[in-house]
C-alpha cells in the first residue's frame, strides 16, 4: 500500500502534537482540526494507544475492508437485489486504492453506502428522526473524505428521484443531503483564501485508456486481462442468476454517474493525484442495486444451482491471489527492517527509492517506506505527506524543510546544498546496484554505510549536526 507509511508518519506526529511530549521535531507542525480528512486518522489515534502505531492502522484498515462488502450488501438488499451477489462485492476492496494506500478513502467507501442505504429506506417518507440520523451520517462521511462525499451526494440525490412526485417533493427527501453545504462551503472558502494547492490547475488525463481500464477497475483486478474477462462475467451474474432489471431511470442513474465519473473526471485536482482511479470499487454495487431478485414463482435454470458455488469460489480465489501478493511483499521489505534496526530513535532520515516498485503490484509500494520509522521510532521521514494542505499534521510555513512533492520520483536529483543534506542523521536508498560511489560523491563523503540488505542501503551523516 504505496501511501500506508506516511500515513503512518502522520499519526505519528498528530499523537506528538497532541501529547505535546516533547518531541524533538514538533516545532516543524501545526495541527489543523477542520480538514475533511480527519475521521479515519482519528480513529487510528484512538486505537493506537492501545496496539501502537503500525498495528492500529492495519486493524483499521481491516475494519474498512470488512465493512464495504456488509455496507454494500446492505445497499442491494434494500433496493430488492439477490443476498447471493453479494459474493461479488468481497474482492472489491483490494483494488487501486488499496495499493495506493488511500487510507480515509477506503475508511469513507462503506460509510457512503450505509449512507445510501439510508436514503434507500425511507422511500419517500417524510421522517425527521430518520433525516437527523442521515445528516449525522453524511457529516461524518465529510470528515472522513470529502470527494467521496460528493460523489454519493450525488448518487443519493439520483436515487432519491424515485418515486418521482415532481421537483418540490423530490428536494423535500433530499433535504438530509443539503445539511452538509454550510460546512463544505466554509471548509472550501478556507482552503481556496489560504491554501494555493486547492486552487491548482485541473489534469484531466482522459484518453482511451479509460476505456481499457475500466473493467478491470470494475472488479479490483490485480492484472488487466484477467480484468476484462471478470468484469464482464460480474455484469453478466444478476441475469445469469435471472435477476431483472429495474424500470426507473433513478435506479440507474447511480451507476450512469459511475461510469461518467470513471470516463471523464479528473485525474488531478486540488493538489491531488488519482482522483477518478480509486472510485472503482464502487461501481458494482451502484450497478447491482439497479437489479430486482428472480422472482420466487419463476423456475430456476439448471445452471442456476452450481452458479452460486462457483461465484463464490471465483471471489474466494481472488482473495488467495491477494494473499500471495502479500507473501511476496513480505519477503521484499524484509530487508528495510533488518537495515532500520540499525538506525538510532529520533533521527531524521530522507529516503531515495531509485527502485520503488515491487513485484507484488503495478503500484510503486515501497515509494514512501521509510514512514514507517517515523511511526516506529520516534523520528521524521521525508519526502513527507506533512507539506500537503489537507492535512491533520501540517508543516507550518517555515518548517526547515527543502524536500517538496516530486522529490520522491526523482531521487536522483539529489543535492547536498540545495537539498540541506545536513539537516538529515540517515539517508535510506533502495537500488539494485550498490550505492557506495553514488553517495560519495551526492554528499561529498560525508555520508558512510550503516547496513545492507539487498537493494536496501541505509547511510549515516558522518558528523551529527543539531536540529535546526
């Protein structure tokens, strides 16, 4: 999970912050309270007082996995869909914004379909309680990621379209939904008069690509040609099973965003890459609630009874496919661990990951690794998510750091002045080839080895200078 280490670093900082312990590079931050991306953190912090750092984001991000296929399957028993297709909501949480690592995105997914489910049941009825109890939902769904909110704000008003009694009635039953403009209209004014990144240019990035990729997104695919030949076998189930198709355009209207989110929204806004891409585990549920079950009086096809066991081996499958992914990650990184335990608590150390790819993924999982020092040790890593503007634990403007966004994809622009290169205890690279002669001359030899492990090579500042 390319992102899991700094997100790490930032729970790190945050519980420092908040315990005001002492810590030696707390003067580097400032906490920001009103961020749309603080529920899944402070969850995290809770929990880590207990089980430490590193555990408690994995048990939370277990959590999340656990609750997308039961918040998704709530969502398909509410609109009348079959309990069997919830089989294939089950792989769907390991797709790309699990291998990026996009921790609050993942912790918000099943929390917006909780919150569609919601909406699904009132159908149509005027109750305030339910109301206060939707509104209470969609504000935590804020607090955990605010794109993701927008997306199923928009979904919930689609769906809300049935029945359809005209538009005064149709905006009554979305009135849950409204209470959330105040805050998302402070929250951007805020942001838009003092954070510049919020107001970057928008990358669209849209191409044919989108439509090659979004079968396999469809499904959480680990390779593409699997993709293409599952996501048309996970459209086909509710039919195979005889499932039929919902009559109203608001049934569909979910999925019909989906598709235009995955085709034509950016893929960079806000300061923020990958913005369409991890909405694709989203999307079968949005389509699977657009079908009614078989109807009970209408006969089975043969096929029928051996589907059911064969999709749920299909999915169970996949889930093994991951876990062997996960075996092969484990054994990659085993060398960081043994060249980090030679590193000292409370330093600060600048990775350069020449090669951050793992076999184990597309995704560049070892980009931000030396986060977890951070988390683990008492120390700060950088490049650091700390320098982003949404942030929980932010660096204030005269933090003295030189290391900015597109440093870590370029390492090799490394340099010692216009970098500070004094500033750092340890420098962890992870190359294939050995780093000695490289390093030598990037910092005038005043960096020499601590430890080795395959293409893990951690180096110490010769002579330590105080934190400045």
């Amino acid at each position: 999970m390319v992102d899991m280490p700094q997100h790490a670093a930032q729970v790190a900082a945050i519980r420092h912050l908040i315990a005001d312990d002492g810590w030696k590079f707390a003067s580097f931050f400032e906490l920001q309270w009103f961020t749309p991306y603080l529920f899944g953190y402070l969850l995290v912090v809770l929990l880590s007082y207990v089980v430490g750092v590193p555990l408690a984001l994995k048990l939370v991000l277990a959590a999340a996995v656990v609750l997308f296929p039961m918040a998704g399957g709530r969502l398909i028993r509410a609109t009348g869909g079959d309990p069997a297709w919830r089989w294939l909501l089950l792989p769907l949480p390991f797709g790309f914004a699990y291998q990026w690592g996009f921790l609050n995105f993942l912790v918000a997914a099943p929390i917006g379909f909780l919150f569609l489910s919601s909406l699904v049941s009132l159908r149509g009825r005027s109750d305030l309680a339910a109301y206060a109890r939707i509104a209470l939902v969609l504000h935590l769904l804020f607090a955990a990621h605010i794109l993701t909110a927008a997306f199923f704000c928009m979904a919930g008003m689609l769906m809300l379209m049935s029945p359809w009694n005209g538009v005064r009635d149709w905006l009554r039953r979305c009135l849950p939904v409204f209470t959330i403009l105040p805050v998302t209209a402070l929250w951007f004014w805020l942001n838009l008069q003092h954070a510049p990144p919020a107001g970057a240019k928008v990358i669209w990035a849209i191409g044919p690509h989108r439509l090659t990729d979004f079968l396999p997104g469809l499904v959480s695919s680990p390779t593409s040609l699997a993709g293409q030949f599952l996501g048309l076998f996970f459209l086909a189930v509710p039919f195979l099973t005889g499932g039929r198709p919902r009559r109203s355009v608001a049934a569909w209207a979910p999925f019909a965003l989906y598709v235009v989110w995955m085709l034509a929204f950016p893929h960079y806004l806000g300061g923020t890459f990958f913005t369409y891409q991890r909405f694709g585990l989203v999307g079968i549920p949005l389509y699977l609630a657009a079908f009614e079950r078989r109807r009970e009086d209408l006969p089975q096809p043969e096929y029928a009874r051996s589907l059911v066991p064969g999709l749920a081996v299909i999915c169970l499958a996949l889930l093994g496919w991951h876990c062997i992914r996960v075996l092969t990650f484990n054994r990659e990184v085993a060398g960081y661990v043994e060249v980090m335990e030679q590193a000292k608590p409370e330093g600060r150390v600048l990775m350069m990951a020449f090669n951050p790819v793992s076999r184990a993924s597309s995704a560049p999982l070892l980009l931000h690794f030396s986060g977890w020092y951070q988390a683990e040790r008492d120390g700060l890593s950088e490049y650091s998510f700390s320098g982003f503007w949404g942030v929980p634990a932010r660096f204030r403007a005269d933090a003295p750091t030189t290391i900015r966004q597109g440093f870590e994809w370029r390492p090799d622009t490394f340099n010692w002045d216009r970098h500070s290169g004094d500033l750092y205890d340890y420098f962890l690279i992870r190359h294939p080839a050995n780093a000695d002669s490289w390093i030598r001359e990037r910092t005038g030899g005043r960096a020499a080895l601590v430890a080795r492990s395959g293409e893990w090579q951690l180096y110490g500042r010769r002579q330590a200078q105080p934190v400045r």
